[in-house]
C-alpha cells in the first residue's frame, strides 16, 4: 500500500463512498468505556 492508496481510501471514507454517512459518524463517535466514561479512540480511528 501506498501514502497515494492511503489518501485515496481517506477521501472514500470523507465522502462516503466506503461507507454511508451513518457509519461513517458511528466509526468517528468517541466510544464508551464500561466505566462510562468515554474516549478519544473510536473504531480504529484517533477522535476529539
């Protein structure tokens, strides 16, 4: 894979061509801990 194949697939993602736009907000949610509280890493992504 490449930085070109990585741009690609991120611009896919943004523009919900992977995935539609409801997962794509799930995937960019803050998830829950069983703690309740919740953190920065969602699904494999780093989020704020």
């Amino acid at each position: 894979s490449t930085a070109a194949d990585l741009v690609r697939f991120a611009l896919g993602v943004m523009k919900h061509r992977v995935l539609d736009e409801g997962w794509t907000e799930r995937m960019w949610t803050n998830q829950a801990l069983t703690t309740g509280d919740t953190i920065t890493y969602a699904q494999g992504w780093r989020v704020e």
